[in-house]
C-alpha cells in the first residue's frame, strides 16, 4: 500500500495536533513525522497502523488520492479574530473530507448543476442580492428554506459540528464546484443568515486571491441581510414601533434572528441610532443574542437526506460509506451532524457495499 504524504497532515489537523502531540501519541519521533508529510521519508506499515492508531484513521486513509484542505486565500471564515490556528485548521481539514464525500455522492447521484451568479463587478451588495433574487426567480417574496434554496443552485452544504462551534461558517469553491459550511449548534435563525452570508461570500467574491478581510465580510453580511429581507418587504412590514414584542412577532416574516431584524432596520433607516442602540441593549439584556426568542425550525438538507435514504434502502449502511471512503465514521457523521433528519446512529450492522444505482435527486428550491 502506498502513503499519500498530505493525508497524514490533514488527519493531524483534523484532531487538533501537534506533531509534537502526535508523537507522544504514536511513539514516533517528530522528525520522522514531518519527514512523512513533506513526502522525504515514507512509513513502514507498522509506523502507518500506529499513526492510525493514533489518529483514529483507518490505515488505508493514508493510501489514497492525494486530498488537500480548501485554501485559506479561498475560503472565507466569518470568525477569524476568534480562530485560533488549530480551530481553522480542524475547518479546513473538514471540508477536505467535505469534498471527498461530495466526490463519491456525484459520481453515483444526479445533483444540480452549480448555477451561481458571479457578481464581482458590483459594489453595493444591496444590487447584488436583488440581482441573485431576479436570476433565480424569487422576486422579493420570503425564502422558506435557505439550506433547499443553495441546495437547488448546485451547493454542497456540510456540517461543521461541536470541535469547530468557534468558528461560524465557511465557504469556497472546488473545481468550479461551491461548497458552504455551517455551524450545526447555533440558532436555526442564525444558521439561515450565516447561509445567506456565505452566498454572499460565492457570489461577490469568487476566485479573490487575497485572505477575505473586513471589507469582505462587511459586504457578505449586507449582501446576507438584504438576500433574506429585501428592502421592499421590510419598509412595509416592519413594525412602527421598538418594543421587542413587536419585533420578535416581525422576524417570523423572514424568518430571521431578531437582533438580524433590527440591524436590517436600522441600516433602511426605521430605526434611529438612538432606538437600535435601544432595542439592541434589550435584545442583550433578555438574552435572546444566545437564546432566540420564538425560535423556527431547523432547516435541513434536501441532498444528504436523500442520499442516506437511497443508500439505506440499497441497504448501504453509514457504517458501509464510511468503510468505502477509508474514513472514520464519527467523521463521516459530524459532516452530516443537524442537516439530516435520519438517525445518525445504530449503524451497527455493516454490509457489504452493493451496486448502487445513479438516481436523479429532486430537489425543492426554499
């Protein structure tokens, strides 16, 4: 079996490790693990099977395809200031084992083809999500399900489970191909905003160079905003007055966090400053930055519900994936952690993998 050099560095970010760390975990000098990951030494089998064991990796992860993280120059991270260098390497790492489950999903099921709308000519993020919203057809009618609506536009939507809870969400493009990561434990409300973000990320700033800055995310966050409350809408609708009882029966028109609700006002000019420094000390006070008063359901995903549904009835286990794709399967149920409403447990009995066919999947847009 041969040793694929940059996945043995990618399941050490994957665990938060050191090589130091990794070391005192496989009894394997660092010198001879860095040597493995630059690609100047190769392991024994018996060094592969310890790194394994250390990692809790299958062996034959190590020897396959090469399988590199998306780019940091790439990706946008909504929480960098709070990231450590660990926590947006364990990002990363995930959306790498992200594209290698996406890769075998699209080689077996019909998805949509990616039809985003590159926008990077446009300044006011305001026209660019209206522009998004002509292109697709919605108007400025409320979006029911953002997670369906990206889903139907060609986006592979992964989780970003419990390790990474520090880092919001994030987003790239892979070969042509756009992918979104969001943060499973946060607000239902929260979750579709950051969704909304992240388009905004694929659609303004697709192909940048430069690490997305604070410029960059200022305008995903109006291009957010604006996707999920187009100001033709929200002028009207709104409520007239500041008490919060007002607001948190509003936000359910669009389905958004009432603290996005009121920054969405303030910035059309329905609430002063004086009245948004107001409400937002209120919405502070009541504790709804954490705990979302009238909370909406979860939105879930259209893609990876129906893939595990069709595999399970070709009685192709969780467990049967895992084992095909060389991952481990706490792995493989972290990137669908909260987007499928499948039980993500009682895999307990394997079998072996089948034919499976290549089903058209029909996707709802939100």
């Amino acid at each position: 079996m041969g040793f694929t050099p940059s996945r043995l560095e990618l399941a050490r970010q994957r665990k938060g490790l050191t090589k130091t760390a990794l070391a005192d975990a496989t009894g394997i000098s660092v010198r001879s693990i860095s040597a493995y990951e630059a690609g100047t030494q190769e392991p024994t089998a018996l060094s592969v099977a310890r790194l394994a064991d250390g990692l809790g990796f299958p062996a034959a992860f190590f020897g396959r395809r090469p399988i590199n993280a998306p780019s940091l120059e790439g990706s946008s991270f909504r929480a960098m200031k709070r990231m450590t260098a660990s926590q947006r390497d364990q990002a990363r790492s995930a959306g790498a084992l992200a594209q290698e489950l996406a890769t075998w999903i699209d080689a077996k099921f019909d998805l949509p083809e990616p039809s985003i709308p590159r926008l990077r000519g446009i300044d006011d993020p305001e026209i660019s999500a209206q522009a998004v919203r002509d292109e697709w057809g919605l108007g400025v009618r409320p979006i029911r399900n953002m997670l369906h609506l990206l889903e139907a536009h060609g986006v592979r939507v992964f989780s970003l489970e419990e390790e990474t809870r520090d880092v919001d969400a994030f987003s790239t493009w892979v070969d042509g191909v756009p992918f979104v990561f969001l943060n499973t434990m946060k607000s239902a409300e929260r979750a579709r905003m950051d969704a909304a973000h992240e388009l905004g990320h694929l659609v303004l700033h697709a192909g940048d160079e430069d690490v997305r800055g604070r410029e960059e995310e200022r305008h995903a966050n109006r291009f957010g905003a604006a996707f999920l409350m187009p100001r033709a809408t929200v002028i009207p609708n709104a409520p007239r007055t500041t008490r919060i009882e007002d607001l948190i029966r509003a936000k359910r028109e669009w389905n958004v966090s009432v603290a996005n609700l009121a920054y969405r006002m303030h910035d059309l000019g329905l609430l002063t400053d004086w009245q948004f420094r107001s409400v937002f000390a209120e919405i502070s006070t009541r504790g709804y930055r954490t705990n979302e008063p009238s909370p909406i359901p979860r939105e879930t995903s259209q893609v990876l519900g129906k893939v595990l549904d069709a595999l399970r009835d070709e009685g192709f286990s969780q467990a049967d994936l895992a084992r095909e794709l060389a991952f481990p399967l706490d792995e493989l149920r972290k990137l669908v952690f909260g987007l499928v409403l499948t039980p993500i447990h009682g895999d307990a009995q394997a079998t072996e993998p089948g034919p499976v066919e290549r089903p058209q999947l029909h996707l709802i847009e939100g």
